[in-house]
C-alpha cells in the first residue's frame, strides 16, 4: 500500500493543480474573502445582547457557559463591531484580520501539494496527513486503500445524495476473515459542519491506523478481528466543496432554502425531543437553521437510514471542532440518562488517553453544560436510533482549544498527524472497553 500510495499521490499532485485553479477560476468573483472581519473574545452579560448578536446573525464560534451569557468567541465585521461596542460589550481582539488568514491559508495549501509527498516522520503516518485535501481527493485515497486491503475494508461508494446530488461514500471496516461471528459494531461520522476539515482528516486518520497498523499494533489486531465499524467520513459533501472553492468558513449544507438563502445546519436536523426549540433556529439565515421538519435533508436522512440498516451499535461518535471536547449527551435537556455515570466514566477514560499522548487536554462533559442544542446526532442515537438497545454516543470537538480561538476552525495542517494520533489512541482504547463490557 505504501508504494502505491507514493505513485497515487504524486498523480494527485498534479490533479489538485487542475483542480483547484478551474474552481478558483471558475468562483473567483464569488469567493468570499472576509475583508473587515475579525475574531473577538467578549464577555457577554444580559439576554438583549444575546438576542442582538442572533438578530444580527454574528458568527458565533465557542462558548464557555450555558446559555450564551458568559465568555464567548464571535467573529464580526466592523459595523458588528461597532454595535457591540455601543451595547456596552466588553471584548478583546484575538484575530484582526480574518481575510489575511483565510489568504495564507489558500497559499499554503497549495505549496504544502509538494511536502505532503515527504515521508513523515512519524512510520505510522503516511504523508498524505501534511495536508488537508478537497472531497475528490478523500474519497479516491479512501477507495485506494479499500482495493489495497480487501479483506479488511470495503468501500461503499454511496450511503445516499446530497442535496446537490453528489454521493456520500462510507467505508466497513473488519477482518472478514475473522472466526468470531459475533461482533460489536461502532459508527463513526465527520464533516456534518463543513468549515471544520480536521473532522474528516481525523476521520480518515482513524480508519488508515485501523487498517495499515493491523499487523503491527495489538490494538488495531483486536478491534478489527472482533469488531465492525461503519464509517461516514464526510457527511457534508457539498458545504465542504463550496469551503474549498467559494467560502471557506461556510458550515450548512448547500440547500437552496428562499431567494439567496442557502442551506441548513445538518446537526440541528436529526430527529429529537423538543425539536428546533433550544439552540437551533427556524430563519433560513441562520448558521443553526434545522430546516423544515426532522430529516427534512438526504444527508442526515442517508446517514440515519444507513446507521438504522446495521444497529445496533455499542456506541456511535460524531468528529467536529473545535474547543476539545467529549461530549455525552444530553444536548436538549439537564436531566441526565439512566446510564449517566458509564457514559461519563467512558468519556474520562477519551480525554485522559489523550491527554497522555501529547499532554492536549480534552474536557469530558455533558453537552448541556456548553450550550443548549436539539435536533442533534448524538441525541438522536442515544434516543431512537435502536430504542432497545441504544448505543453510548458522544461529540468529540476536536483541536484547537478554545483558548486558541484565534486558530478557530483553520488549524494548521501541521496538525493533522497529532490530533489524529491523539484521538487513535483514545479512540482504539474506547471501542476495546465499550465493546468489551456491552451487549446487542
């Protein structure tokens, strides 16, 4: 695999080229560039300026309390800006200059085409994590190592359609050749928010160590002689495409909802009690628009029909960023599940693996206790995705940290390989005791 892997991605190389100079050629006037924008830390302390910052449609990108009054990190541009200051906000600036970031960021992916053809320095990381890579490119490799391992991968080229009609692929992973026949299974899912490409890269990071490490790490032996994962790497296919070509920091889906109103928050989408009445929003122009009714789009709707197809699952994990976080359910409500304890103690052991990997600390908690949500994945797996026998399910936020808020959502490719490796040895050690101490 290793040596075809070489050969695949120099011919990627000179396909991304194309690839990317015919989009930008193509979206040039319609590519957002965020001039006048900038990231803030403010400090928010009544409900009206909640409800201005909703009004105005600020994009809000972390928050430290439940609700929003509290610590929040908020990108705005100058006339939002100004607003805040006349309602008294108190804020700092930790980025002043969203445009010269999303800039660099477009310059450096293009150069890192020629390192991401390095060998890495770590032997269980192949090159391809130097960079982050466009839709095409993720599911090709993807299909690559599926045809280098057939025995122990099979690639589905579509669970379903987006909105736009492209094909959400999703991958099996076990040793067919295994002698158990009674597996656990686990889902795994990234890429629902399309600005947060750490998602998917951690996704793929995942599925190659279960893969390529088979013969050379116990863990990876183990979890895939007696376990199977179902995998959908990238959800949003075309919110994360129009990342890539038009606007780099877009998170829905691309559904035309009115006029030139596009898209709705997929992870407010899910079927859930108390459906778009918490941290979710009925106006189309809103970053957390559920959409019309529950399943109302083929991503989540593919995603839930295909999980449905093999439930149940011991638990069900779902890969965004940012702010490190493992995060159980609930998201609608206080009130804990029955099961509350094993959840938590499951999401300590998570964050703790990380953090002996290379010290990041992850935090362990409701989701609740960030901010209120509904419609989401993780509720709705916990709930009625096998009523009977429901799976532990969790949000796993992945880097940077909140602190560094100034990174947000562009972290640096540099990256990729630790947070991938961080969250692989949390990750094999979470299915081993989660496996090991449920029943179907």
């Amino acid at each position: 695999f290793h040596a075809m892997r070489a050969v695949y991605l120099l011919v990627l190389s000179s396909l991304f080229a194309g690839w990317i100079l015919l989009h930008a050629t193509a979206q040039e006037e319609a590519y957002i560039s965020y001039l006048g924008y900038s990231v803030i830390r403010a400090s928010i302390t009544s409900d009206d300026q909640v409800a201005v910052i909703m009004k105005e449609g600020m994009d809000v990108w972390s928050h430290d309390s439940v609700p929003s009054i509290g610590n929040i990190t908020i990108m705005v541009n100058k006339e939002q800006l100004h607003l805040l200051e006349n309602m008294g906000v108190a804020y700092h600036v930790i980025n002043p200059d969203m445009a010269a970031s999303i800039a660099a960021e477009r310059e450096l992916l293009v150069q890192q085409r020629e390192t991401s053809l390095v060998s890495s320095t770590n032997t269980s990381a192949s090159p391809w994590y130097n960079s982050y890579h466009p839709a095409p490119e993720i599911f090709t490799y993807l299909q690559q190592m599926s045809v280098s391992f057939p025995s122990l991968m099979q690639y589905v080229p579509a669970i379903g359609q987006t909105i736009q009609g492209n094909s959400i692929p999703a991958v099996i992973l076990t040793n067919r050749n295994s002698q158990n026949q009674d597996k656990k299974r686990i889902f795994v899912q990234g890429g629902q928010h399309a600005r947060e490409w750490i998602g998917p890269a951690t996704v793929v990071f995942l599925v190659e160590s279960l893969v390529v490490n088979y013969t050379r790490d116990e863990r990876a032996k183990e979890l895939m002689d007696n376990v199977e994962f179902y995998v959908v790497p990238l959800l949003n296919v075309d919110g994360y495409i129009f990342t890539w070509t038009s606007n780099r920091l877009w998170r829905k889906n691309r559904r035309l909802v009115t006029g030139n109103t596009y898209g709705v928050d997929l992870n407010r989408n899910y079927e859930g009690a108390l459906w778009c009445e918490l941290g979710a929003s009925k106006t189309p122009s809103s970053d957390t628009y559920c959409g019309t009714a529950p399943f109302s789009e083929p991503e989540t709707k593919a995603s839930s029909d295909w999980a449905k197809r093999y439930a149940p699952f011991s638990a069900c994990l779902d890969y965004h960023s940012y702010s490190q976080y493992m995060l159980r359910p609930w998201s609608h409500t206080n009130v804990p599940p029955a099961d509350d304890a094993w959840t938590k103690y499951l999401g300590d052991q998570y964050v703790n693996d990380v953090q002996r990997t290379f010290g990041r600390i992850y935090i362990s908690q409701a989701w609740w206790q960030m901010y209120y949500a509904t419609g989401t994945a993780s509720d709705y797996w916990t709930t009625l995705l096998s009523p009977s026998s429901p799976p532990y399910s969790y949000t796993v936020e992945l880097r940077p940290s909140a602190s560094e808020s100034s990174i947000g959502f562009q972290l640096p490719p540099a990256q990729i390989i630790p947070t991938g490796q961080e969250n692989w040895n949390a990750f094999a050690n979470f299915v081993l005791w989660v496996t090991a101490t449920t029943t179907d």
